[in-house]
C-alpha cells in the first residue's frame, strides 16, 4: 500500500518570504499523480497544485511551485513571496492511476504560519 | 464554477443513532468518494463509489457504513449507529474520470459531532 510521509508538522515563515514543505511517499507503482491541498480554517480542501509522474519538468501555479524527485520519491512544495492567506494546513497527496477507485492517500499535513 | 456541495454543514446526533450525510457531486463526474478527517489528524480514504457499486473501500468502512447514489444526483453516506469515534469532518469529492490527472473536487465537508 501507499504511504505519504510529511515530516514537517509546524513551519513559520515571514511575509514575502519563501518557505519549503517535505513530501516523501512510498509506491512500487511508475505512473501516478501527486498533489498538495491547501486547508484554510474553513477546512476546505483546495488544490493547490498537481504533478503527474511521468512529465519530468516540475509544476509550477503562481508563486506555488513542486521539486519532483521520482528516484527519491520526494515531492516538496515551495510557496514564494508567501502571504497572509497562505497560512492553512498542507496536505500532500498520491493517486494511483492503476487502483479501482482511484482514491487519494493523504500525508499528516504540515501547518504553515505566515508572520507579518 | 460547478462544485461539490454537501448538507448539512454540521450535525448533531446522539451515540447509536444513524445519520445520513448528503453530497451533490458535479454534474458531469462518474468517480464518487467519502473521506473522514479527525480533527487534527489527516484526511482519511473511506470509499469510493462508481457505475452505482463501491469500487474500493478502506478498513474504516465497516458494516456500518453504507453508501448509495439514490436519485442520479444525490450521493450518501449512512452511518447506522454512530460512535463518539465517528465525530470527525466528512468530505465528500467527485471526478470525472479515474484516468484524469485533474484532482478530485472536494465539498466544503459536514462536521458530524456524537455525543
């Protein structure tokens, strides 16, 4: 089975600043899909970005952007120039695209506050 | 922008009674999921729901589960006998297609509370 592994559980960053967040995750599948949501206090889950497995160039949203490191299984987050509404919990997410139901496994989440 | 909305957006009920939490997918889709969130745990796989027949579902879903797509918009997730273990938020999230790469559209969540 899949596992995702985030182990950053608290990062603060100052405004404008950039902060990273770790994302590694465990699959003996080659193709699959990755993600990181976004959970405001709402706890709304909001995509934030996506990286499919088989593309080697990194995604990139805005000031959001992914180091993908398939060997290494690794899949950061960096958010540039962070703002006051970045601060939320992250999630990082794998999909399968072999598994019936396609379902998302979910990392621990890390929590971003962003310091004015 | 079509979403995902779910109803209600918090519920009540007392241990041993049963809820149904009701979602409305986007229109479109033919992948329909549940997840679960502890508060302040992760986001947890319950089930997943295509072609009206659950495709994958996890240890959590238990016999007291259940899920149904009654009328081709509504879809729900019943909980027979709540436990105070069962108060947690409940995301309900649709896709189009399991071969897309676009994410899966989440509802704004119910948060169930068991007393």
């Amino acid at each position: 089975a899949q596992t995702v592994t985030q182990s950053q559980p608290e990062m603060s960053v100052q405004e404008a600043e950039t902060v990273t967040l770790s994302c590694t995750y465990d699959t003996s599948e080659s193709d699959y899909y990755l993600f990181w949501y976004k959970q405001p206090p709402s706890r709304q889950m909001i995509l934030v970005i996506r990286q499919e497995a088989y593309k080697q160039q990194n995604a990139t949203e805005n000031r959001f952007s992914v180091n993908f490191q398939k060997a290494a299984k690794s899949f950061s987050l960096k958010i540039s120039d962070s703002q006051l509404g970045d601060a939320a919990m992250y999630f990082c997410a794998y999909r399968s695209t072999k598994a019936a139901g396609n379902k998302l496994t979910f990392g621990g989440g890390t929590r971003v506050l962003v310091k004015p | 922008e079509p979403e995902v909305t779910q109803t209600p957006s918090h519920q009540v009920t007392q241990m041993g009674q049963e809820v149904i939490l009701r979602c409305v997918p986007i229109s479109n889709h033919l992948y329909f999921y549940w997840y679960r969130q502890i508060l302040g745990q992760k986001v947890e796989f319950l089930v997943s729901f295509y072609n009206n027949e659950i495709s994958e579902k996890s240890e959590i879903f238990d016999d007291q589960f259940s899920v149904e797509r009654p009328d081709g918009s509504n879809f729900t997730l019943k909980i027979r006998s709540t436990k105070l273990e069962d108060s947690a938020m409940y995301f309900c999230a649709s896709i189009l297609s399991r071969t897309s790469p676009n994410e899966q559209f989440f509802g704004p969540g119910t948060r169930l509370t068991v007393l």
